[in-house]
C-alpha cells in the first residue's frame, strides 16, 4: 500500500466504486443497529457475534467447524484445529480490551494479539515481535512472496503513524488496509491471518462504525470463500488502484455479510428461538 498524498487513506476513500461500498455499509450497520432486539438484548447479540466471528476466522486459517462444534467445544488443545479455533476464540475475545492502546500504539496491540493468539504454542522468544531475518513463517492459505525483515519493520512503523494520526478515511477504508498489511507482510512467525482480522475487526470497533462489535466482518470473509479471500488480496498486492478498490469492496461487502448474520440473530431471539 503506498501513496503520495497527504492523507493516503482518505485518498483511497475515493477509488471508483469505494465511496459506493461505504455507503452500502454505513447503511447495513445502521440497520441492524436499529432493529428492537438491540435495544434489550445488544449483549446477546454481541456474544453471538463474537461466536460466529472466529468460526469464520478459524475457517479461513484451515479450522472449518461447525458453528454448532464450535459452540460445544471446551477443550482446543491437541490437533491443529482445535488450536486454531482456539486462538480464534481468544482473538475475538481480547480485541475489545485493546481499543485504547490501539490508538496510541498499534504496534504493542499487534504484539499482545499474537501472543494471545500462540497461546504458549510458539517458541518463547519468536512470540510477540516481529519476525527477524531469515525466520521462517507458518502461514495457511496466503501464498504472496515474503517482504523481508526490514521491509516489514519499516511498513508496520508506516501503518503505526497513519493509525496514530488519525485522518478522515471511513473506517471501511482503514480495517481494510490493516487487514491487508498485516496479511501482506505477515509480520509474525505464526497465526498472521487470524491477528490480521482481529485487527480489522479492532478498527471497526473503536471507529465508532460498529461499536458493540455486532457486524463479524470475519462471518463474510469465509462466507465469500477462500478463493474468492485470496483473489482479493492478491488485488490489494497488485497495488493498482483497481485493486485496492477491490480488496476494499470486498472487504465492505464480508461486513455486510455479517450485519446479515447478526440481522438473523436478532430475529430468532425476537422469535424467543436463539
């Protein structure tokens, strides 16, 4: 992600067809955030929603369960899986912790992210720092070449001041560019996907966009496919602007896609059926 301009992530508010998808998500959330159920029972509606973001997470990390499995589980050590849904789970449920120190330092919320998500499942001294020259990564799913080290100190330092800064670029527009940093860079030796999206998930929160976290962004990403997560994100690698545009819409539309699941969440338990 580079550009000249003075507010780089304001810019990017204005490739064709972004100012379109905001709009479309601002919509969305503002639905559901009005539906009647929020107003008694916005904790339920939150929960849930954490529940079905990580199943949606884990999914695109190579841990498929279903929600029901996920839901009943009490025990996510063992195989592979059960410690990705796991680390899910305790993604999803620290990012609500960290939304003041996000604003003043990304960089030591990324850290605690991924330290959280190795849950004493990597080597002590590769957990929560930035990977060093020739480490290698363990990465399901994202294939793109591997910046290196100081490629990746550098950028991540980049990402840490726009967020620092602030700007006036719609909260879809920024989760989307750390959601496609952090996945491009990889920048830890393990679980870069599921911090990535904790990340994303981060941004909407403290933005104000979706403050109860009731619109899993990660529901719409797994529900739009792995293929379709990829192609994307190859997009936003390319750095052309249509690229980016498309990432940033995809992006827009997996929130959307969330704000539906939660929609549904909300009737059944209007129905008394949740």
């Amino acid at each position: 992600m580079s550009t000249t301009a003075s507010d780089p992530l304001a810019a990017l508010g204005s490739l064709p067809g972004v100012p379109e998808a905001v709009d479309s998500v601002r919509k969305a959330v503002d639905r559901v955030y009005g539906h009647r159920v929020m107003r008694r029972r916005s904790n339920e509606v939150t929960a849930e929603a954490a529940l079905r973001g990580s199943r949606g997470s884990a999914a695109l990390a190579g841990a498929d369960w279903n929600l029901e499995e996920v839901r009943r589980r009490t025990d996510f050590s063992g195989e592979d899986e059960a410690r990705t849904v796991g680390a899910a789970l305790r993604l999803t449920a620290e990012a609500g912790q960290l939304l003041s120190i996000w604003r003043q330092s990304p960089l030591r919320v990324l850290a605690r992210l991924h330290l959280v998500a190795a849950g004493g499942a990597t080597p002590d001294d590769a957990v929560g720092r930035p990977r060093l020259a020739g480490e290698v990564v363990d990465e399901p799913l994202i294939e793109a070449p591997l910046p290196g080290a100081e490629e990746v100190a550098g950028r991540l330092e980049g990402l840490s001041r726009l967020i620092i800064a602030g700007g006036s670029a719609p909260a879809l527009v920024t989760a989307a560019v750390v959601h496609g940093e952090l996945l491009a860079l990889r920048p830890f030796g393990s679980h870069n996907g599921l911090v990535a999206r904790t990340a994303e998930r981060i941004v909407l929160i403290g933005s104000g966009l979706d403050p109860k976290s009731i619109c899993p962004a990660e529901v719409g990403h797994a529900e739009q496919g792995r293929a379709s997560y990829v192609a994307a994100f190859e997009g936003y690698t390319a750095g052309t602007p249509e690229g980016v545009a498309a990432w940033i819409t995809h992006c827009g539309r997996s929130i959307e896609l969330g704000v539906r699941e939660s929609t549904a969440v909300c009737e059944a338990l209007q129905r008394g059926a949740a």
